[in-house]
C-alpha cells in the first residue's frame, strides 16, 4: 500500500450540526475539512471560534465553498458580487482557510465571452490575492456556460493570476463522459483542489443525479483511478477530498459515514499507486483469496440437526467452547451453540498471508473485534464487517491452522452432495449498505458483478453480487430500498449460507428424506415456469415436489433449493449452477420471500 | 358529484402478499382489480382459489397482466409465445377473467414491422377469441417499436380482430407529452381497459420513472382530468383503473393506500366530470373556502401563556370541556387544556355550507372522527385527515355556530399586530406524504402552489404548499425523504401555526417584550445575509437582535420570527409577506430547524 495520502471530507458529506461533523472527521482520521457554507451560516459557532474548534480537533480547512454565480453580464450585478465576495473573504480570514471555490455561473445573466469571463475571474483573484487567499474555479457539469474541465482551464489560463487556479471534481468531469487524462498536461501549480466523488450510472438530470446519488469513491460506476492518476501526474498536491451529496450518508450516523469515506479514499489511493506500478494491490499487499474457509453461525442444538439431515458430519467440538465443526466436501460451518438466535457470526476466507491481510485491512480502517481466546487456540487474524460479521483471515492447513482449536470425532456422514461453500447472502442495514459493498470490495478484494432490484413482499430490495475474479468467494448483500414501514415491524431479511451442489434435485431429495425443512413453493410458479420454459414433465415435477427454483438466462441457469428460516435470521440453501455466470437466482426471491413469510406466519399462529 | 364511477386496482400498486392486497382493495370499496402475475406466482392460492377469494370479496377481476414480448421476429420463438399465452389463457379462465394485457415488446427480436406486427396480434386474439379471451394491447412508453398510443392503435386498426383492443395507461402517454385528445374519436369498443397513474414531472429514464415514482391521480403533475375526459368521450365503458408503481406505496400499510388510490378515482371522476361541465367541483358541491376559523392545540398552562405573550386575548372557555379560545385579530386558537404535548388537534375552515363540504369529504372516502358532544355543542362537521389532524367544516356567525360553545371572558389584549392565520405547517410521516397531499387537496379543494426540497440537519425534507385561489387558506406539508438515521432517534419534525403580520420586526419586539420565548438565530446568518442582500445596518442590526428569517426572491420576501418548540412538537411563527408570492421561508428552514435543534440539545442538558 502505497503511503498515506492527505485526505479531507467536505462537511455537506455528513449529517448532523457542523460541530458533530468537525468531531466526526476527525474521528475518522482525515486530515483536514471543506467548510460548506450553509453548515457554518446555520451553526452558532463564528468562524474564529470554527477555526479554534477545528485546531483542537486536527483538522486543517482546506476550502470554503461555494461561492455561486460570481460573473454577470450586468456590470452592476457583477460589482454586489464582488463586494459579496469581498464579505466572504473577511469569513475566510477569520476561519484561517485560503482557498475559496467558485463554480461556473449558471444564472441567465452568467457570461458567455471567454475573455470578459476570465477578465471578471481575474479581477476577483487580484482581490483575493491582496488578501493571500486564491480562487479555485469549478465547472459545474450544469453550468450555463462553462460545464467541462477544459472550459473553465482556458477560462483560468486566459485570466492567468496566480491567484487562480482550479477545482476538479470528478463527477462534473466523468458525468459528462470527458475524458480525464489530458488533465495530466496542466501545469500543476494551476491545480488547486481536488474533489472526489463517485457516482452509479444513471440516466437522469445530471444535477439531481449529483445532488441525490453521488458516491465515495468505489462506490459507484466510475474508474476513479483513472481519473486520479492524471492529476497527480500533473503535480497536484493537495489533499484527495469528498464531496458527496447523497440522500441516505445525509441522514446517517456521521461517524460512521466519515469512516465510510475516509476508507474510501485510502482504498482509492492504493488502486491508483497499483495501475500505475501495473499490479494487483491486494495480491500484492495479502495475496488473493483462494476460497471460503468456514462460516460461523450461531445457534443450538437444532441448527446440528438440519445440517445433519443436510448431510454434513460434525467433525469436531471446539476444546475450550460450546462450538461445533460441521463438514462435507469443501464446505465447512462452524455452530456456536450460544443459544443466540440462528445467524451469521463470521466469514473465513483462505488466504496465503493472513496477518498480511489483516494489516491491510486495519490500514483500511477496519476494526478489529475484541476476541477471547483460550491458550491454545490460533491467533485468527480477524476484523469487523459493517454490518456485524467478523471477517477472518486463514491458511486452513497450516501450523497454526484454525482448526487445531477442534478435537475431532469420529463422526461421519454420506453427504447429500455438497462440495463447498457458493456464496454468502448478508441482509444488510439500510443506512450502511454502500459502506458494506464498499467495505467488502476493498478488504477482500473482490469485485462488483452483478446488481438487481426486485419486488419483494414488502417493498424494493436491492442487491448486489461481490466475487472474486477465479469465483472462488462469492458474497451477495442485499438491502431493503427503503425502510420497512410500520405495517410490517420486525420483518428483517434472513442470512443465508448457499452451499454448491452438482445436482439440485438428487440433493434436495436425499435431503428431504433425512428430515431437512425444505421451504415449500406455490404450484402457481410451477405453472408459470411451465409456460416460460417448456421443461419436461417428469423434470417439473421433481422441481414442484422437491420446491426448487429455476432462474434461467441466456447465460445459464441457477437453481436453488432452501431451506426455512432456522431460529432467528438464518436459512440454507442448495444451489447447482448451469453454465458460466454471476447469477445469484434474484429473479425467484420475491417467491422465495413469499414463501418464507408465509412459514413464519404459520408458525406465529401456532405459538398464539 | 357526478355518480361513482367503477373503479379497479392492480394488484402491484399494493404491498403484501396477494391475499392482504385482496383484502384491502375490498375494504377501501374498489369494483375490481387487476391480477399483476407475479403476485399469483408467488400466491399458494391456486387460480381457483383466488376466484372464489375475490367473490367473497365482492371484487371482479378486471384484468391479468402483464403478457410480455408476445411478437418475434423468429417464427420458432413467436410459437414458443403463442404456447406459452395459451398456457395463460388457461390461467384466466381458472381466475375468470376475460381481458390479458400484451404490452408492446421491448426485446431485440420485437417485430417492427406494422402488419407483421398485425398478423402475429391477430394471431393471438384468434386463439384468444376462440376461448371467450380478448387481448388490451398497450404501447409501453419504452417499447422497441411500439412506444406510443397511436402507434398501438393503428396495430390493433390493421389487426382487425374483434378480440383484440387498446388497454390505454395515462402514464405511457402522458409521459411522453402525447395529445391525449384524439383518443376521442377510436371506436369507443375498441378501448377495452384503461390504467391510470400520475406522476411528478422527472428528467430521467422513463422506464425508471415509470417503474419507482409514478403516483395515483392527483398526487403528481399530469393533467389526468385532460386525458380522462377523450376517453370517456369515446365511450370507454370499463373501469377506472389505477397502475401505479411507486418505492414508497409499494412497502406502505395496503389498506391505508388503497383508501388512498380510490380517493384519487374519485376525486378524478369528480373533476372531470366538472371540467365538462366548466364548473368548480368543489365549489358546486360544497362551497369555496374563505379562510381559517380556528386551529386547535393541545397543551397546558404554559400554551396560554405563550399565546398571551403574542398578544392574544382569552376570550372564551369552553362550556364543558377544558378548552380556552384565544384571539387576536383575525387568528383564532383553541387550547385544548388536555395535559398532552403541545400539538395541532385541528384546522377548521370557514365554508358556506359545511354539512355539505362534510358529505363531501366522506364521499372521498376520509374517516369521520369520534367525538364527545355536550348536550349543547355545536355538530361541527368533521373528518380526520390522514396525518390525524381533525378537519373542521365551520361557518363562524352562523346560528349554530362553534363559538356558541364558548362562554365569552371579558379579558382583553392590546396585541402585537396579528391579523390571521397565515398557514399552518403539518409534518407527515414518512408512508403517507403523498396521500396526505391528496386528502387536503381533493376535501379542501385547495391547489399545490409551490414545492420544496432542502437539507435539513437530518437529511433531505421534502415540502409541499397547499393554498385556494384566494390565498385564503394555506397548509404547508412536510417530510423526512428518508426515514430518520438510528443515530438521531426520537427526532420528528414540530408542527407549527404561522401567524399574519404586517410588520414582524414590530411584533417581534413586542412579543419578546411580553416574555415570549422566542428562537435565536446565530450572527453567521446575518453575516452571510448582509453580504447576499446589501441591507440598511439598522433592519441588519435589529433582524440580527429578534431572530428574523428573511427568503427573498425576485417575488418578494418573507420574514418570519419563530418561538422555541413548545412542550412537544408546536410552535408559533409571527410571518409578514412582502409583495405577492407563494414562499414559506423554505430557504431558511434548514437555519430554523438547526437553532430548533440545539434548543432542544440544551434543554435535555439541564434536564439531565
């Protein structure tokens, strides 16, 4: 990883009054903040006091913005709009900030001549220059005149003072598709500001696409990278800023947001060291992954029995706690038989350095979990999700192996055909569910390859499919879109752990004949299927009996067979893949959702 | 009001499983629905089933859709789609529904061209007709070929089969700014369904608008009565039916939606039928608004004292029940002295005829509210908004008049210069914003007059204005775009009462003279007002001293000076308008809410 760059967070990132987002940046480690105007005219604190406050926090202000709508073809508009500047100026001072940012005018009276443009931009940076401050010019990627980074360059090149420079943001640059590589060709003294945000494609107004949906960094659709590595090219040296309005960071914990940010930035600077060193960042720094090493559930004496009848074999107790080892063919689950609700407590995956890949981790503000471990038991090198899951790091096989913290048995079962771990389904939080995509992106080092949005029973969910590149770790997060409404309280999406299979329908059936609880589904999506996919009989009647779900593409198919929801939160799942995808069988979860709720409601009316 | 028209819902437009939304569109009085296939494939209930369901409901089923990607340009594929409607028809005729609707296709082997297109829809009502089945072909606004009604139309012209007719949806037209006018003159029997949805004016991708914000009728910018009124006109006969795909309907209560999606029927029919007509439905039916007779507060002794010290004068107690009326100028207020926190009870308004706005009102479905009524009470005519605001119907000075309830008080007041109520301001939860915006405006027959969305400390609020043709009677609806953050439990925005005055700076000073507990601004405020608006020092100095808000716009400005929240969730704001304009010092409302904040922040202090 390369060494830390200075990072800065722009206040209008975080939610909450600015002394709470002064307090969460710095939490968070940033360097410095943007002093977004209308958090300061709305907090009680005058900007001396800010400055102090910031002082003691560590934190250095590094913009005041924005100033809006300084030209005017209207000679007296343009003279108030000096003097408003002037009034910002005296703000500025006495915040200790020297770099104001001033955006590409979009008013009807904005001035379309180049060279009166950069004649008012220089009469304004001659009076902030007399003041020791410096004019960093944006183009707003809606503004009137100027909306593209090689507009408001000649604008500035053409002014040519010393007090003016400019502001890059990338999303004004890579919303509008420009290209940003000629950035590399500015004189880098020129290049006073830097604002990074990333953004999902959309097809929208482009000012309320920025307004409502930007990113952090890895976020998004955009090759931040390559919009980074120019502009360090050219010499920029100020700090790598967020600038990101989007709805939900905006009503979100801020701490949690800052680090969410800051992670972003850190992960952001070493991608764009390894493009330019040509390398894999995180083989280089941890090595890949090479496979899931274990999931951990919580749960009792219960959850042994379904995976028994799912055929696996308890191959071990742990020496110094009431946790079992479950195992057949590659995949493995661990049982803590804490008596907590059936749920997810941690993901192992394999790797060839794990404390390699733990100190990596923790350099991308992961935290580490309290752990208690007994004198003999394996250092597992280990860190916090997001969302709660413990994340460790192994080398199943070697000295100090995880599993030398279980005395084997002597147990062993045929197994119903499992031959590993598919994937990982974790329901995530509303407000953190980015940070979890972004968060698992960067610490395993896996990539985004798939996403959807389906209609489940109680409204949209949004889902997205995490793999590395061999398709050796899979992960699929999903998020309700909006909060659950009071009419359904306590409805939270289950876990689930998708165990791969060869053959679905052999499976499912041994399964079942072992006492497994499979999850029943409507004739109405056989009869459908039916119509859509014209399988043969005898095929779709295994499917109806044995409840299996069949997604079919172009690409292949993925078929599933799931189990009810154990305990709390939990289910399991056979899954058998067709062909070569990323299919993670979304297209039947709303009737797989259906399904699960009407299980629960069942039970309810039995226990009232 | 014209006669109730027949109205219908698709199943999509609500949330739960199948069944729940059954129910709920029975008990909110839909004729029909409309079976959206995804909810019965994930259904238990078999086709027969959900037959004998609806009957018991009283519901017909009008519709089953959709049917996509019927034409190919691939003869073996478009077999593979004639087996597989006939695999539906099948479904139907177990539902007992006779109309399918095939929308246009979007895939890239759809037929482009007309009477190939035309041989394969006749194709399909053939098999179709043969069964008693008929097909409603619909244009999708994003179909490959297909996109707008009068392409579809002349489709089913060349078709020429008697199975085979147009389903129109307003939201495919209209989102396209199609003249929905020559609708009038297709053969009235060849419009076999029709779909309605509104929707707000969005520059985005129209497949997504259509699929996550589109709104019932009367909640977004369409101008539905314009489009109802050829389609009548060309002797549609079936009925209203509403599609409506929307995030936030879609996890709301269903039996609170579907109440509200037939109002917005109702209110359609009613305003269409009177836009034939060239009258004010409201009007006719019910008398135009002519201002706010009272609003009602629940609080204690320390309410009276605040309003006291805004110059009101307590001018009647209540015979029977513990409320005190207060009065200055033309503003009433009603303390409900019940001990409850401090909130709005009801808005009345002063009407011709109120039994008549009453009948009115429960015409369009709104509930009528329980209320205790002494021997000698005034039967005020009432309903309960869906924010639980009751609604009022008065005619002050009439004989049976709601002051005869009062005992007069000979207590009097100087006052501070009120003259009315200018608005009142409702927040709204969050499932129910839109609804809300309909009840108001359909029962008051007011108009939405301005709309806004700002960053408030918490994250993004979304506001709507709400007035009469006069300026009479104003509301001012509020929301959080997002449910409130974990971080910030507990947090809901105040309602609030804005009171009419001539000069605030002087009503200011003498509320503050007389105690009132009035809301601090910080100085950042007025530094960042004087540089924007260049005002004498002197109105600067003394804005600065009494907390005035001041939005101006090329229109005019408005000034306001707000109290402290009192007890729970109210609060008073002295408002002077300049000029004639439809602000609601939305601009400021971020400055308000965070000084609202940290009075709130400093009270829990000393209590703890």
């Amino acid at each position: 990883m390369s060494p830390e760059p200075r990072t800065a967070i722009a206040t209008v990132c975080l939610s909450g009054a600015l002394d709470e987002k002064l307090v969460a940046a710095a939490a968070a480690g940033f360097d410095g903040v943007e002093i977004f105007e209308p958090d300061l005219v709305a907090s009680p604190m005058p900007p001396g006091e800010v400055r102090l406050r910031c002082a003691d926090l560590g934190l250095s202000i590094d913009l005041y913005q924005p100033f809006r709508d300084l030209d005017s073809t209207d000679p007296a508009r343009f003279a108030a709009n000096l003097r408003r500047a002037d009034a910002k100026f005296g703000v500025m001072e006495a915040l200790g900030v020297d770099t104001v940012l001033v955006c590409s005018s979009v008013g009807a009276d904005a001035v379309s001549d180049v060279d009166r443009l950069a004649e008012q931009l220089h009469a304004l940076a001659a009076r902030a220059g007399e003041r020791g401050l410096r004019i960093a010019y944006e183009a707003l990627a809606w503004g009137r005149h100027v909306s593209t980074w090689d507009a408001s360059w000649e604008v500035v090149r053409r002014a040519d003072h010393p007090a003016l420079g400019l502001c890059l943001d990338s999303f004004h640059i890579l919303s509008r598709g420009s290209d940003p590589a000629p950035i590399a060709d500015v004189p880098g003294d020129k290049l006073f500001f830097l604002q990074l945000a990333d953004a999902p494609h959309l097809s929208m107004d482009v000012l309320q696409w920025s307004r409502h949906h930007r990113l952090f960094p890895g976020q998004g659709a955009f090759d931040l990278p390559a919009f980074l590595a120019p502009v360090l090219a050219a010499g920029y040296a100020g700090p790598l800023s967020l600038e990101v309005f989007n709805d939900v960071f905006r009503q979100a914990d801020p701490e949690r947001a800052a680090v969410d940010g800051r992670r972003s930035l850190l992960a952001l600077a070493e991608a764009t060291a390894a493009r330019g060193e040509g390398v894999d960042p995180v083989g280089e720094a941890a090595g890949r992954l090479s496979g899931h090493a274990f999931v951990e559930v919580s749960g009792d004496s219960s959850t042994g029995g379904v995976l028994a009848a799912l055929g696996f074999a308890r191959t071990g107790v742990h020496r110094t706690k009431p946790v079992e080892r479950w195992e057949q063919g590659g995949a493995r689950i661990l049982v803590n038989r804490s008596g907590a609700e059936a749920a997810i407590a941690a993901v192992a995956v394999e790797t060839a350095d794990p404390p390699a890949a733990a100190r990596r981790a923790v350099r991308l503000a992961a935290p580490v979990p309290p752990r208690e471990r007994g004198p003999a038991e394996a250092d597992l090198a280990a860190v916090t999700a997001p969302d709660g899951t413990a994340l460790f790091f192994c080398r199943t096989g070697a000295a100090d192996d995880w599993s030398g913290d279980f005395v084997g048995t002597d147990e062993r079962a045929e197994g119903i055909g499992v031959t590993g771990i598919d994937h990982v389904g974790l329901a995530q939080p509303f407000d953190h569910f980015d940070e979890a995509a972004l968060f698992y992106r960067s610490v395993l080092g896996l990539d985004p390859v798939t996403a959807a949005e389906f209609a489940a029973p109680f409204g949209l969910v949004r889902s997205r499919g995490l793999a590395d590149a061999g398709r050796r770790v899979r992960l699929a997060l999903s998020v309700s879109l909006l909060r659950r409404g009071r009419w359904a309280p306590g409805v939270s999406e289950p876990q689930y752990i998708a165990l791969e299979v060869d053959d679905v329908v052999a499976a499912a059936r041994a399964a079942r004949a072992a006492g497994a609880p499979l999850l029943g589904i409507p004739d109405n999506y056989y009869a459908d299927l039916e119509a859509r996919l014209e399988l043969p009989a005898d095929v779709l009647a295994e499917y109806r009996d044995l409840g299996v779900l069949r997604e079919e593409t172009p690409e292949g198919a993925y078929l599933q067979v799931c189990t009810d929801v154990l305990g709390g939160r939990l289910f399991l799942a056979l899954v058998q893949r067709i062909g070569d995808h990323d299919l993670f069988g979304w297209t039947d979860a709303p009737v797989r959702m259906a399904a699960h709720r009407r299980r629960r409601l069942a039970r309810e009316r039995v226990q009232a």
